[in-house]
C-alpha cells in the first residue's frame, strides 16, 4: 500500500492552472483588505452581511476567479524553485543537508488553491440579496521538527536511526511517533462547496446602516490527511477520493471494514471521500457612506470523513529502508519515505473533523471617489487540515487614476507567510469587469521568504445599474 503521502501531489496541484495566495480569489478589492470591501457573490465565504448593504448593480455573476501561491519562511527562492522548475533532478548530499535545515521550521511549506467556478448574486425588492457558487479549494501546510525532515531527505541515515535501539533491532525502547516529531505538521484539506448566502440591511438610519447575514455551504471532502504531533500527542488520519490514484493494494479486499470507494466522478462532480455542512454568519455596516465594517465567524460545521479512510493511533517509530528523496518531487518521493513502514494504520469507520473555523473583521474607509483603504484581521479557531497555520493580517489601499482603472496594494504579514506587499489592477467598464495581481511582489523577488502568487478574473459581468439606493 502506497503511504498517505501519495495524495499530497495530486492535492496540490489538481488545480494548478496557477499559484496560490492566502485570502480566497477574489481580484477587485483592496490589496490587502477584503472583509470590507466585499459585494455580491464575492462575500461568500469571507461575510454573507455584505450582501445587504448598498450594491452598484442588481445582478452580478463570474466564471473562474481564481488564486493560488506557494511560500516558505525558511527555504530561499532558489530552494523553493527546485520544487518547481527542476522536479526530476536527483539532490546532492550537500542540498540534502541544507533541505533538511529548511525544512526543520514551522512554516517550512505553504500551498493553496481557491477557485470561484461560478458565482451569481441577484438583489430581490423588499427582500434583500442572494448569492450561490460553487468553490474549489486545495490547502496545504507543511511544518517539520528537525528528526522528521532528516527522514524524509535522509531516509535511513537520519540520526535517530544511528541509534543502537535501531541498528540493533531491539525495538522495546522506540520513541513514541508523537515524541520522535514533537512540534510537525502535515496537513492537507481539498473541498468542493456548494454555497448559498444571503444579506438583508436590519437598520437603515440617515447616517448609518446595519447588515445582517447567512451563508450556508454543503461541503464534499475530496481528500485529506491530517497529521500532528504535537504535546504528546499523535493525530493522523486520511481519507482520499479515488480521482488521487492511491493505490491501496490488497486492502479494499481483505478488510470488509474498508469503505473502499473506486468511483472516482468527473470535475467537479468528484466521489467524494467525506461531506458535511457548513455556515457562515455575519455582521456589516456603513457608516456616513464612507467608513464600512466587517465581523463575521466562517466555516462553522462538521464534515465525516468516511470513504478509504485510514486512521493511526500513537505508536513506537519503526525503522525504515529508504535512503530518502531521490527527486525534488517532494510529495511524491514522502510517499515513498514515509510510506515504509514507519506507521501502521486502521481502515474503516468514520472520522469527524471540523471545518476550518475562522473569525474575520475588517474596516473599510473612502475619502473621496478615487480613494479607498481599510484594515483586515482573520484568526483561526481550530487547528485542523485546511485552516490558517496562523492569524492573518492586512492592510490595503485602492486609487482609482481613471474612472475605469483601479490599483490596489498594501501590506499583508501572518497565515504563515512573512511581510508581503500586494499589486493588483482592476479594470471595470460598468458591465464587464477583469483583473489580475499577486499576493506578493517581493515574494516573487528576494532570495529570503519567498511567495510565489497570483490571481486574477476575467469573466466577471454585472447588469442592471441602480441609479439610486432601494
């Protein structure tokens, strides 16, 4: 049986038509800040209250936005390209050495994909406004103590393997999995959500409005594997849909208590290996027509794992064969390190795991027609595969030159990535609008905390101008 690993690669780049970013797809708002600035079916996922305040227009729909980014804060840009650019290259002893340095760091990797497919938001009289989509989304974080990332890039010759207790094969007085990689991460998550919200304005004074929200989002989990060990504990699990490839060798045969699921679906109608439900609440509020602000809880919910799962309970470390990565393909060449031996896992049941809670907060300020800036604030509230590794934080600024250009920037820092300056530009015409940008102009640039990022939209259209506020 292949190791969970496997499904690392095929998480990570099953939507790879670009590189990831930390704060969803969205491509017009203000470099660093969402939570404010967003309208339409664009507040899905970030606040459903957005939805009830003052629109431009009555109707408003896109195909693929889309955003992805890859960081470290600890490998060099150089270090990160050769997971990119030179994947069949064999790593020389001394580039062993230094990946194993690397990736000893608590935010050694950092991969996201987040794909609007579709998104429609429509504004019904009396009633309020409604916004459905469909969201893809791939999140990865990778951070190792220093015996996991010598296993990995140096197999068998790690220094914990030098020890007699293995060399000598007296297994007794193994440390614990939970021990041996004290402070790593291995957490993967995709889903597919299918999203519904809804904003209504509550308050309408002359000088201030408040907003009320709810989103709701079925959640299929297309694959995951969680692995922490952390406090003296040991979580790992994986449940993967069959559009991976895993193969799970004589498992889904000689064990009934597999749910072993084959099918694997077509794009984005995969056989998922989990689902569950979601929601989303928010608060809104514009105040004097210039100064907006942002408070919402997102992904609150449940999702079961329950198809080819596989579940490892604490164990003694055992040792392995492998002499570590033969190619910069990492993910690839940890199924073959990791999936040795080194853990024993338990197939069939069900594993139920929350979704990757966050509380959101942003104010937004507009001093004029051409001019826009605000704050942003998003903290994690549970520590699970798909979530921030940390708080995230951002500060952005939007200048409109022309009336039909406008260029964003700002600062961001948290989510697991250092300091980064955002650049985007937007160009709306009224009833077709496109854009495109990067989470991180020095991230593409310097040697030292490198972000590889981009986002952009290009079919976003909106109908019906409201020439004065419903």
């Amino acid at each position: 049986m292949k190791s969970i690993l496997l499904s690392v690669i095929f998480l990570s780049f099953a939507h790879v038509t670009v590189w990831a970013q930390n704060e969803k797809s969205v491509f017009t708002t203000h470099g660093g800040a969402v939570n404010a600035f967003t309208r339409d079916y664009q507040s899905i996922g970030i606040n459903p209250a957005s939805l009830g305040l003052k629109h431009t227009y009555k109707i408003a729909f896109s195909f693929g936005e889309l955003g992805a980014g890859l960081g470290s804060r600890s490998l060099t840009q150089s270090q990160l390209n050769k997971f990119v650019t030179a994947i069949d290259e064999t790593p020389t002893s001394e580039e062993r050495q230094s990946f194993v340095d690397a990736f000893a760091n608590t935010n050694a990797l950092n991969l996201t994909t987040d794909v609007t497919l579709w998104g429609f938001s429509i504004q019904i009289p009396k009633v309020g406004r409604v916004a459905v989509s469909n969201r893809q989304r791939v999140l990865t974080h990778i951070g190792l103590n220093k015996t996991f990332a010598e296993i990995l890039f140096l197999g068998k010759n790690a220094s914990i393997y030098q020890d007699p207790t293995f060399q000598d094969k007296v297994l007794d007085n193994e440390p614990l999995v939970s021990s041996a990689f004290s402070g790593s991460k291995l957490q993967i998550a995709a889903f597919t959500e299918w999203n519904f919200a809804y904003g209504v304005t509550v308050l309408d004074q002359d000088d201030w409005k408040l907003a009320v929200g709810l989103g709701y989002k079925y959640v299929q989990g297309i694959g995951v594997l969680d692995f922490v060990a952390q406090d003296g504990k040991l979580r790992a699990y994986n449940a993967m849909s069959a559009v991976f490839g895993v193969d799970y060798g004589d498992l889904p045969t000689n064990d009934p208590n597999f749910n072993y699921v084959s099918e694997k679906g077509n794009f984005p109608f995969y056989k998922p290996a989990g689902a569950g439900h979601g929601f989303d609440i928010g608060l809104s509020a514009e105040i004097g027509e210039k100064v907006k602000a942002s408070l919402s809880v997102t992904d609150i919910g449940n999702i079961k794992w329950k198809n080819n799962l596989l579940q490892a309970q604490d164990q003694p470390l055992q040792p392995i064969q492998s002499d570590g990565m033969q190619t910069f393909n990492i993910f690839s060449q940890a199924a073959t390190v990791l999936g040795d031996g080194m853990l024993t896992y338990q197939s069939g049941g069900t594993y139920t795991a929350s979704l990757p809670t966050q509380l959101r907060a942003g104010i937004g300020f507009s001093p004029n027609e051409k001019i826009d800036m605000g704050v942003d604030f998003a903290l994690p509230l549970n520590d699970v595969a798909g979530n921030l590794p940390e708080y995230y934080a951002g500060i952005g600024i939007g200048y409109k030159p022309v009336s039909f250009i406008r260029i964003n920037t700002g600062v961001t820092s948290g989510a697991g990535y250092s300091i980064n300056v955002p650049v985007g530009i937007n160009f709306d015409f009224g009833t077709y609008e496109f854009g495109f940008g990067t989470r991180s102009v020095n991230g593409w640039l310097t040697e030292k905390n490198p972000y590889i990022s981009a986002l952009f939209g290009v079919l976003r259209f909106k109908i019906g101008k409201i020439e004065s506020e419903e």
